[in-house]
C-alpha cells in the first residue's frame, strides 16, 4: 500500500485529527478501537464491590468494527474479524468507509483487538510493512497493551505514553482539575483511603442527607459505581471497602453528591502536540442507570450554555497539556435541574462513541437535521446477514449513494458485528445493533427508533 498524497479532506474531523496530533492532515492512521480500554487501566486499581457487571466482552470486543467510519482512503483499520460482505457493501455506497481493513490471525471473542492483534505474526508482518515515517497506530485509548502493539509493529504511537493516559483518565484527576481551576463542582471530595471515604460519606451522606454515588476511578461503562441513599447503606459499603483494603487502607474513589438533572451532555475536542485546543461537538448522552445509551444531537442548549462548555473545554485542555498529554477528549457533563451547568463530570482523554460519529454526520448530516445515535438489543437464536437487517428495514434503511442520502430520513447502521457476537462466543440469544436515526426533530428520530426497533424484532422473532 503506497503512502497517502494529499487526499484526506482539508477540514473534514480525520485530517484536524492527524493535524493536531502528528501535524501532517495527510499522515497514515491504524486504527485499533480497542473498547473499555480501562480494564487495563485498572487492572491493579482497588474496586468497589458490588459495583455491576457489563454485558458480555464478546459484544464489547465487537464494538471495534465501528472503526471503519474514522478511515480515509489510505488509512488502515485492524479488526477481529472480517466485514459482512453485505454490510461493507452498504457502507462503500454510503460512503461512510474508505480505508484498508487487516484482520488479526485468530478472533479470540474474549479479548480485545489489542490482545488479538500481539497474538498474530501474519498481522504484525502486514503493520510493520507499512512503516514509511508517516504511518502511526492510533488507539481508542492507549495502555500498556497498545504501547506493546506499536512496539511489535514497528509503528510510533500517535499519542501519548499510557502513563500518561491512564492518570489522567481517572475521575480523581477530572475532580481535582475542577477543584484547582474553580470550575462549577458537584459537592463531594477525592478519596484515596478508606478513612477519607468514611469522612466524605460523613460529610456528604449523613451530614447533608443526601443520596450520594461513589465512583471508582477508573470505573467504566456503569461499573465502578454505587449509588449510596442512606447512612446505613454508606456503612454497609464502607466495610465491604474495608475488608477489600486490607492493611494498605488504600481506595480510589470519588463521591458526589447526587444532582437531579435536566440532561446528561458530552463534549468534545482535541488537544493538539503544541497544546492548542481545538473544540470539536457538544451532544445529548442518553444514559440508562448510568450506563451509555447513545447520544442525541445537536443538543436542545442555549448559545451561551453551549459557550460555557466552550470555555471550559480550553481550560481543561489546557491542564491535559500541562499533564502531557495529547489527542482526543471526551467530557461528560450534566445540565442541573436548577439549571446550573457542571462542565465537567469526569474526562475521558479517549475515543468515545459519539467520535465514531464525527466523520459520518460531517458528511451525510446536514445542517437543520437531527440525529439520534443509539442501540437496538435483539434476541437472535442464529446467526444473521446484513442483507436479513435491509430487508427488514426496507425503506428506513439510509441506503445509496451520499447524495441521496444526506438531508433524507431514516436509519443508518454504524456497526452489524455486534448482533452475531455473543451468540457466535456463547451461543446465547443476545445481540446489539449500533445505528443512527436520522429526521426531521427530537420526535421524528424518535419515531423512526421506535419503528426500525419493531421491524428488526420480526426480523429476529420470524427467524
């Protein structure tokens, strides 16, 4: 494969990306979307017990085939497993996916795409041929594990160490970033040991009377945390803590207290190698007992809210610089229902889902339109093509060329893999479809979810 010329897009989110990040819009990215990164992260980390559990990782690892949105012409996506032919069809006649697609040796449905990867000589032999000084592993989120990959295919990384990420990762280090710059905080304090949980549970839980959440640091995806409602549950916690502590005493937490809510955003943008912060988008999440559920944009906020988490994005970028770190941020933060905005709730120095979105809604959403990313959870008992998911959808398929389909209605699909992934691993009636609902408003999306969810339940039911 020769080194790309010039053809990624001026302007367009992949080539700000390379700009920021290796200083050359044109550069060549491999990218490993290696989800929950933060497992690695916090494999040594104290947890919280009882703290709920994900779905399957053979879903998770699945997730990673929503990599093919981000690609260029000459950029390289590593996958577990090959495209359904129907499925990479579609996708070329949206053109929503233009890069090479390498595949490791051996889907190993437990492990990440990271861990596939080490484990595939005839892969690495593929990556290390592609080494021409313009060439760069680009991760969901670096680790340990990725730092090891780039090192095994001869390729430099495009962000920072995994020291670097996984420190400022953590929510401690998103709490004492607000703390230190006087950004609007949440009530609630940083706890490290098992003596200064007791005194914020004291403070915050007893003290105020009220429920409070205690976060695991590097807790991800609704695990890592507890919401705590009484002083009898904050005891109950605090001893399971203690008996996990030991003698070291050590935890790695957050608690804050509980705020209700209008809504639940994310935003993002990119710190570049020289520090400057470039602001990317701001969404809706749609959050369901604290796990992830899609996003909804734009979001239904006032310019001057929407200028607040501008500002706050320089500020918190500028920190991560200070940091040494480089690369993509994606802030959760939380609109009040006393209307007051905390800008940042917890910082993810990652990629996220809603950056999988970027460079598809650039292209085929236009201005004035709505969009809705979400999920459908089905229960195949077999393994389904992509062509069973359009002849479902029929007409609400966003299908064809990108003429036809920007400005239209209907549903796009982001990622196929993760129907079959489960059942493939496992053999169990569980599967995840990723699309975006595209319309007219907030009602519309909405609606053509609700339709697009009843056909492609026939379509498992019907099986």
């Amino acid at each position: 494969m020769s080194a790309p010329q010039g053809t990624a897009a001026a302007g367009g989110f992949t080539a700000r990306l390379k700009s920021a990040l290796v200083g050359d819009p044109t550069a060549r990215f491999v990218y490993v979307n290696n989800f929950e990164v933060e497992r690695v992260w916090g494999r040594d980390e104290p947890g919280l017990p009882g703290a709920g559990l994900s779905f399957s990782s053979a879903t998770v690892n699945r997730i990673e085939e929503v990599g093919v949105l981000l690609a260029d012409e000459h950029d390289v996506v590593v996958l577990k497993d090959a495209v359904d032919p129907g499925y990479a069809g579609y996708l070329t006649a949206l053109g929503a996916a233009d890069g090479v697609r390498l595949t490791v040796d051996r889907n190993v449905p437990s492990r990440s795409v990271t861990e596939d990867a080490l484990d595939s000589p005839r892969l690495l032999a593929a990556l290390r041929a592609l080494a021409d000084g313009r060439t760069y592993l680009m991760p969901l989120g670096i680790s340990p594990d990725e730092e090891r990959l780039a090192e095994a295919a001869g390729l430099p990384l495009a962000g920072p160490s995994a020291a670097v990420c996984k420190e400022v990762n953590g929510k401690i280090f998103s709490r004492e970033l607000v703390d230190a710059t006087g950004l609007p905080a949440v009530p609630g304090a940083v706890c490290r040991t098992v003596e200064e949980l007791a005194a914020a549970l004291d403070v915050h839980l007893v003290r105020a009377g009220s429920t409070v959440v205690v976060k695991e640091s590097l807790g991800v995806s609704g695990r890592g945390m507890v919401v705590v409602e009484d002083r009898k549950r904050g005891e109950r916690l605090l001893r399971m803590i203690e008996r996990r502590a030991g003698a070291d005493r050590r935890a790695s937490v957050v608690v804050e207290r509980w705020i209700d809510k209008q809504a639940d955003l994310n935003y993002q943008f990119v710190v570049g190698r020289d520090g400057e912060v470039r602001f990317e988008t701001v969404k809706t999440a749609l959050t369901e007992n604290g796990v992830h559920r899609g996003h909804l944009f734009p979001p239904a906020l006032r310019p001057d809210r929407i200028d607040e988490l501008r500002a706050a994005a320089e500020v918190i970028g500028k920190q991560l610089a200070v940091a040494g770190y480089f690369g993509l941020v994606g802030v959760d933060a939380l609109l009040a229902a006393d209307g007051t905005l905390y800008p940042c709730l917890e910082i993810n120095a990652r990629f996220n889902m809603a950056t999988y979105q970027n460079r598809i809604a650039e292209r085929l959403i236009t201005d004035g339109r709505h969009a809705l990313a979400t999920t459908f959870d089905l229960r195949p008992t077999r393994v389904h093509g992509f062509e069973e998911v359009r002849a479902a959808l029929g007409e609400l398929l966003l299908d064809g060329p990108p003429s036809s389909a920007r400005g239209a209605r209907g549903v796009l699909i982001n990622n196929f893999a993760t129907l079959n992934a489960m059942f493939q691993a496992e053999g169990k009636p569980y599967g995840r479809v990723y699309a975006i609902c595209v319309g007219d408003d907030e009602d519309d999306v909405r609606r053509t979810r609700q339709q697009a969810e009843t056909l492609l339940d026939e379509m498992v039911a019907g099986a």
